[in-house]
C-alpha cells in the first residue's frame, strides 16, 4: 500500500519545480504510473500540474514509468530534473547508475527540503565501503 498525501505530494512538486528552475536547462520530468494506479498516481499528476501553474519558466513534461526506462536509455539528453514516488525512483536510479557504469557508486539523496531532519545520501545497491 503507497499513501500519498496533498501536502506531501505538493510539498516534493514544489521543490521539484524549484530545483529545475534552479537548472540551466529549467526542464523538468514528473514521472507517473496513472495509468495503472488510478488513485495515488492521478493525485500525483494532478497536484503536479497544478504547481506547475505557479512556474511558468520551467517546462515540464509527464512519463509513465515504463515509458521513462527506454527514455532514459535512448534519449538520455532530453531529461534533465526528474521527479518520482520512492518506488519508481528506485527502480529509474538502478537504470541510471547501470547506463552511467556501475551501479555500486551511484549516489542518491533523501532529501527534507523543510530541513527538520538531516538528509541522508548514499551509493546504492550493495556498495558498503570499508
């Protein structure tokens, strides 16, 4: 069971568009999977297009997860800020660290944009280095 909140979801949109603002290329890709998780998703998809309203100078597109795995492995430079639930980023940053060499040395990021807790980053997948 995946619970998404409004304010959750609003909360990682928001910072999602603020990021790719901050980004030369201001491009942003919401990733989803609407299709098959009617109600969750299609919150997500909704909430990300109404903060999109609120960036007018950033471009942002929308993927279905699947979709977005041959994008990322046939068109690598239309992307540039992704957002994903937790799941699907695990899944697109498996296939990134993979496409990028090595998936023992890929970083990631749980990031609290309100900064309560620290945020923790790491290798991911079995990289424990001594």
């Amino acid at each position: 069971v995946s619970i998404f909140t409004r304010g959750g979801v609003t909360r990682i949109m928001r910072f999602a568009f603020e990021m790719a603002r901050s980004r030369p290329r201001k491009l942003l890709t919401v990733v989803t999977k609407s299709n098959a998780q009617r109600h969750g998703m299609v919150m997500w998809d909704e909430i990300a297009a109404e903060v999109a309203r609120e960036f007018p100078d950033v471009t942002w597109d929308k993927m279905l997860v699947d979709a977005m795995t041959i994008r990322m492995t046939l068109k690598p430079r239309s992307l540039d800020t992704i957002v994903a639930t937790n799941l699907h980023a695990d899944i697109l940053s498996d296939l990134a660290a993979a496409l990028a060499g090595s998936i023992g040395i890929a970083p990631t990021a749980n990031l609290d944009p309100e900064r309560r807790f620290p945020s923790m980053f790491e290798p991911i997948h079995g990289s424990a280095f001594d």
